[in-house]
C-alpha cells in the first residue's frame, strides 16, 4: 500500500542512518521508495528541511525553499493536523510548495519535535509494515503511517465536498436575493468557485504525481526482475511479493489514468 511514513528521532544523525537503512530496502526490492525528506529541529527552536539527495543544504522554514511531488502536496495549506504527538501536518497544495507553504509547514511541524530531534517523511510503498518497522527499530519505535487515499486526501476530498455545498447554497441565495443584494451574492459564488478550481488543481496534482512515482516504481521493478541475477530472483516469497506490488501498482496507473 502507499503511505507516507513520518518517524521521530532524537537526532538528525539517527534520522538519516533511518533514511540509509529504509533506502537499503528499497534497493533490495523490499519496499518501493520515492520522496524523502528529514525535518530537524536544533537547540534554539529553528527548524529546517533537508533533502535526502544532500544532507548538507537545508532549506529553514524563514528563508522558504521548494519541497516538490507528494511530500510538496502534503505541506500545503489545508492544514490537516495528523500524525506524532499532537499531529503532523498533511494536506494538499499545487505540485511545488514555496517559501510561505514550507514555512507553514515546517512551523507547525516544529512543535512536535523535540530540541535536537529529527522527523524522516518517507513517501513508500510497502506490502507489510515489518521491514521498515525493523529497519528503523535500532533508531526509534516512533513510527506514524498514513495511507496516502485512506487517510491523506480522504480530507482533501471532505473540503471539496462542503466548498460543492456552499456554492449550491449560494446561488439558491443568489436567486431568491433583492437587487440590492444580488452583488454580494454573486462575489461570494466567484470566490467559492475559484477556491474550488484551486482545490481541483491540487487533486490533478496529486494524480499526475502518482502517475509518474508509479511509472518510476514498475519500470525500476522489472529492470531488477529482468535482469535475472538480482537477489530477488532466488527468494520466492520476496519474488511472488514483488510481482504482486507491481500488478498493484499498475492497477492503480491504469485507474488514474482512467479517471482523469
């Protein structure tokens, strides 16, 4: 299943021998791995983010940066609190998030982390929770999981549903207003309106970047099954268990390209 992982750590160092050791799985075949992140807080309170492909360079939540694909979508302004502690932030925003989204983000974030601790956002498919549960057991036990349609945008979609209600709403208001008050009314459906287009972007980013991890996912899986020495080849379970995550992953290529 897709999920999003967000695990706790007590220093930035753990969190990325956590992201080594889930990246290892994803080499051997064991999950599918695609954005990750690691969110860090130091002894004064500042929070930055700092990408997977360069640990060195992080983004602070006041100077902004650009968190891209899924984990762009989740760190945008619906503000749906989830997750360690208190909550972590999900929700829904264009396909790129800049400096005031990462912020937003990376403030509300903040206050789960404790001074000198670590959260890794981890976008993965995984057929079952043990391998990474074990892979990150030597770093922390603090793990929080969300499967990306079940409980992710399943909020996203509620938002969308009440903005569909307000709008009906507003044109019965509209329609049985005096002239007088025709004018508000109308502003008001032009608002709700645009809020909706924007809403509706966020859900055709959400599925054009599904598309491509998908796509990525399958064709990486059968380059291994194809090459015909991989590891996987020699273990049955783990071969029956990948040839099964990638007929998955096609079905749910296929059904959002059939939704579009």
């Amino acid at each position: 299943m897709e999920k999003m992982i967000q695990a706790l750590f007590l220093n930035e160092t753990d969190a990325f021998k956590g992201l080594k050791a889930i990246q290892e799985l994803a080499a051997g075949q064991d999950i599918s791995l695609g954005e990750t992140y690691v969110l860090s807080k130091d002894a004064s309170g500042s929070v930055a983010i700092r990408s997977a492909k360069d640990q060195a360079e992080g983004y602070s939540a006041i100077g902004g940066g650009i968190i891209g694909g899924l984990i762009g979508l989740l760190a945008g302004p619906l503000g749906f609190l989830v997750g360690i502690g208190a909550g972590m932030v999900a929700g829904a925003a264009g396909d790129t998030v800049r400096a005031e989204g990462v912020s937003d983000y990376l403030d509300r974030v903040s206050e789960n982390i404790p001074a000198g601790g670590s959260v890794l956002v981890a976008h993965v498919w995984e057929d079952w929770e043990t391998p990474v549960d074990t892979a990150l057991q030597p770093f922390t036990t603090d793990i929080y999981r969300m499967p990306i349609n079940d409980d992710v945008f399943v909020h996203a979609q509620s938002e969308l549903d009440q903005v569909n209600a307000e709008i009906v709403d507003a044109e019965t208001g509209y329609l049985g207003a005096d002239e007088n008050d025709k004018s508000a009314w109308n502003e008001k459906l032009l608002l709700l309106k645009i809020k909706r287009e924007s809403l509706l972007d966020k859900f055709n980013g959400k599925n054009e970047h599904q598309e491509r991890q998908y796509t990525e996912w399958v064709d990486q899986h059968h380059h291994h099954l194809d090459r015909g020495v991989d590891k996987v080849l020699h273990d049955k379970e783990k071969h029956d268990r990948l040839e099964s995550r990638i007929a998955e992953q096609k079905a749910r290529l296929a059904q959002l390209k059939e939704n579009r």
